[in-house]
C-alpha cells in the first residue's frame, strides 16, 4: 500500500502544478483589472457643480410641495411593495408623481424641474450616507432596515427621497464596505436625475436641461459599473464618452467586449486606444480570439 501512495502522491502533486500553471497562463492571457481604467472623477468638477446649483434660485416652497409629496409617495410605495411592477398601490403612486411631474413643468418649466430634482439628489446622497451609518450601528443590512414596520428616523428620512435606491447601490457600484463612496458621489447625482426625469421623457424634451456633466457622470457609470447592462447600451455609452479628450472610451468598451467573449470585436477596440496599457490588452484579446 505504501509504494502505491507514493506514486498516487506524486500524480497529485503533479496535476496541481499543472492546473496552477494553467491558471497562470489564463490570468497572463485576461487582461488587467479594469478599474485600472477607470480615471478619478473630478473633485473640482463636483465642488463647481454643487456652487452652481447653491446659486441657482429657490423656487417657492407651495410650489414644489405637491411634487415632493408625490414623490415621497411614490418611494414609500416603492419600498412596502414586494414587487412594484405588480402593486396596485405603486401604480397609482407612480401615476400621481407622473402627473404631478408633468404639472410642475408645465407650470414652472423644466429647467426648475430639474433644478428641484439636482437639490433632492444631494438630499438623497446626505440621508443614504446617514442611513448606512445607522444600519452600521444597528448591525443590520439596509433592506433589513428598510422592511421595518416602524422605521426610525435616519430610516424613514431616507425613504422619502430614496426608496429602493439603498437596495440597488452596492451592487451599483457606489458603496465600499457598506459606506457610500464620496468619490461616486456624482454618479449617484447622475442616477437620480435619470429616475427623476423619467416620467416626462415621452412629454418634455428633459435631456436638454440635463447639464453636460450629468450626462458625462451617467455614461461613466454605466460603462464602468452598470450592473446586468446591455452589453450594446453600455458600448453605446462608451461611444458617446470617446468625444472626451480624458477619457479612455475606446479600452473601456473593448474590456466589455472582452469580457463578453467577443474577442477580435475587443483587439479592434483595443487597437484603437492611445492608453499605455492598449497594446497589451490587444495581444490579449488576439490570442484568446486565436484559441
């Protein structure tokens, strides 16, 4: 039994060693951590985009509160609905903040619709980060806070601007051991507006208010942390961000590629980037495309 083990042993060791070295080559092939190319959003730009906004006049406050206690309806709605694409209750909700959107427009216009929407995404950020702060305290995970029958206030202040927001923003991108990023701040402000303008885009041309850097902090994220997106929506975005000069749209969109599979489509877009690292990820993607 003992001059069997050996030889059995040595076999063992032997397929280890191959399958490390197997595993060794497929990471030498794949092409770096893409987060790499993932350039830091501007702090400055944040800071000159919430000075712009602090200057922008209020609108008055009987004005703006029927749309905010539609909304803050809708979220509740949102948040006590299992599932919300099927909930009586949410639909209505959903229409009232839709009219009520649609009705503010009409008499106030969209640039103050947005406006209102830019000053309620900042609240949404502060409450969010409060709101993990307690869940931290509290040694429970946002969902379990937010089916609370009776929610506190860090929670219920959350509710009425956020609703399923805390569910979705760790897998998002936007949360690094259960705290908000303050660097991601802007892609939470550019997702809010697109969930704030929503309901009007078949009624108002919205977009054109939409300011170029929430456009650009949109597109950022989607390329680089948009969770189950298209795989051609997420490329679309990378399109659109290669009218940049800063930014690295082309080794982006052929790290999607890649990760999809799709690798000669990868080395064309690899080839077509000026970053230090695209020549590298090009061999990569042709030498998987050859297997």
């Amino acid at each position: 039994m003992g001059s069997m083990r050996r030889p059995l042993a040595i076999l063992g060791l032997a397929v280890l060693v191959a399958g490390i070295l197997l595993l060794g080559l497929w990471r030498r092939d794949k092409p770096v951590d893409p987060a790499q190319l993932h350039p830091p959003l501007d702090v400055g730009a944040w800071s000159a985009y919430a000075e712009r906004l602090q200057a922008r006049p209020l609108p008055p406050e009987r004005a703006v509160a029927p749309l905010l206690s539609a909304f803050a309806a809708l979220n509740r709605a949102e948040v006590a609905s299992a599932d919300p694409a099927a909930d009586t209750r949410y639909a209505m909700a959903a229409n009232r903040w839709a009219h009520a959107a649609a009705d503010y427009v009409a008499r106030r216009g969209a640039a103050d619709f947005l406006d209102v929407g830019r000053r309620h995404g900042i609240r949404l950020a502060e409450r969010l980060a409060a709101l993990l702060d307690w869940c931290d305290a509290q040694g429970i995970s946002p969902g379990a806070a937010l089916a609370l029958e009776a929610p506190p206030a860090p929670v219920a202040d959350y509710i009425e601007v956020g609703g399923g927001f805390a569910r979705f923003a760790a897998e998002g991108g936007l949360l690094r051991d259960g705290r908000l990023v303050d660097e991601r701040l802007p892609f939470v402000q550019a997702l809010f507006i697109e969930h704030w303008v929503a309901p009007l885009r078949s009624r108002a041309p919205l977009d054109a208010h939409v300011w170029p850097e929430e456009r650009a902090w949109l597109l950022r994220w989607r390329v680089e942390y948009q969770p189950g997106g298209r795989l051609e929506d997420r490329l679309a975005a990378a399109d659109e961000l290669a009218t940049l000069p800063d930014y690295p749209a082309h080794i982006n969109a052929g790290v999607l590629l890649y990760d999809a599979g799709r690798y000669t489509e990868a080395a064309r877009r690899f080839a077509r980037s000026s970053h230090p690292q695209a020549v590298a990820y090009r061999r990569a993607a042709e030498r998987a495309a050859s297997r």
